[in-house]
C-alpha cells in the first residue's frame, strides 16, 4: 500500500543551520507530495507541495524536490530561525481522497 | 473567516461514554475528513465525506460514525468511548470543486480536540 517513511525526530539546530528531513515514499500511480507543518497548539498547515516528478516545491525559504528515481522528497531550508520550530510531515496522495501522513519530525531551533 | 473551527479543544470521558465531536468549515469546500493523530504515527483518516450527503471509511474507522449534516458541518460520534480512542483529532476540508489529478486541493485543517478516554 501506499506509505511515507520520513526522519526521525527529534531534530535540534542552532539558529541559521542548514535543515535537512528526509522523506521516501512508496506508492501505486504517481502521487503528489506535501509538506505540512504544525506548530505548536496548532493544526496542520501546507507547507509547500509538488505534483509531478522533478517538480520543486518552495514557501518561507523550504524547499523540496520532488525525485521519482529515488522516491524522495526531502525536505531543505538553507538558514533556519527559532520561529522555524515546529513539527514536519510529509505526504502523499494517489488521487483518493485522503493524504497519507509520515509520523512526523519536531524540530526545535535553539537561538 | 474562521476557517475550519472544532469543538470542544478538549474532552475527557470515561469509558463507554458516547460522544460528537463537531466541526464547521466556512470556505465552501465540498471535501471534509476526520483524522486522528497519535504519538508516532502521524495521522490517519478516520472518515472522509466527498461531498454533501455522502460519507466513506477511511484508514481506521472501526469505533466511530460519522454526519455530513450540510455542506458546512461534519461531525465525528463515538457510541462508546474506549481507551483506545485517547487521541487527538483533526477535522480538516478541501476543495471548491473536484480534485484533478496534478491539481491537487489544499486541505485546510482545524485546531484539534484533544480527546482522553478513561
């Protein structure tokens, strides 16, 4: 079925570090991919999103790239800020009508 | 606009206690789904509701009913409330018109309701 693996968390960072969570994911078809974050007390928000392969996502300074060769989309930001911090999901979706979520990485940026 | 509004933010029941967790979205959209998010498991669709009038089972919704009672609501009913529901859960809508693939609909989610069965 279909699946998303991503990086475990925690992850911890100083601030302007270079962020990187990976994020593979296996499925029928050809799904679309996303990024959702969710800060704290808060519901998800998308973050960014890519529909085809070799597409790159983009918003707030994150990126992600959409690889259908090595089923990936990780998710990058060249200088993270404390407001940065927050928990990341990864997902994907095959044209049924609901997202599968990866478990999740918090991030937390230390000033 | 408020976007998609929940409530209650929290609950506590005890064991076969039934309850209806209420949510309300005013930004049109036809799709609306109910998630429930636990630790290490990101989130899973419990029900999901195409479109006014219709409802389909998700992932996990075994222990759980659902009412899409007009294009605006979608509420999420547990009959009876078992420990294993302890959980948080979002309500989250999408879409003015029907997904297209490539020409995805942005799911905009609620705030949560942090449930805790006893």
């Amino acid at each position: 079925g279909d699946s998303v693996t991503q990086m475990e968390g925690p992850v911890t960072l100083s601030e302007e570090a270079f962020l990187t969570i990976n994020c593979t994911y296996t499925a029928t078809g050809y799904p679309s991919l996303f990024w959702y974050v969710q800060y704290p007390g808060e519901g998800l928000q998308l973050l960014l999103k890519a529909t085809k392969a070799d597409d790159k996502g983009s918003n707030k300074g994150f990126e992600a790239t959409y690889r259908k060769e090595t089923t990936s989309f990780h998710l990058e930001k060249g200088s993270v800020q404390v407001s940065d911090s927050a928990v990341y999901f990864c997902a994907l979706k095959t044209g049924a009508n609901n997202l599968f979520f990866g478990t999740g990485t918090r991030l937390t940026v230390i000033p | 606009n408020a976007g998609v509004t929940q409530t209650p933010k929290f609950q506590v029941l005890k064991t076969g206690q039934s309850m209806t967790l209420q949510c309300a979205q005013d930004m049109n959209h036809n799709s609306m789904y109910w998630y429930r998010q636990d630790p290490g498991m990101g989130l899973r669709l419990i029900y999901y509701s195409a479109s006014e009038g219709t409802t389909d089972k998700g992932e996990v919704p075994n222990g759980y009913n659902v009412s899409r009672l007009n294009k605006r609501e979608f509420s999420l009913r547990l009959e009876s409330a078992a420990p294993s529901q302890t959980s948080v859960y979002f309500c989250a809508s999408s879409g003015r018109g029907p997904d297209i693939v490539g020409v995805e609909n942005e799911q905009f989610f609620g705030p949560g309701t942090r449930l805790t069965v006893l």
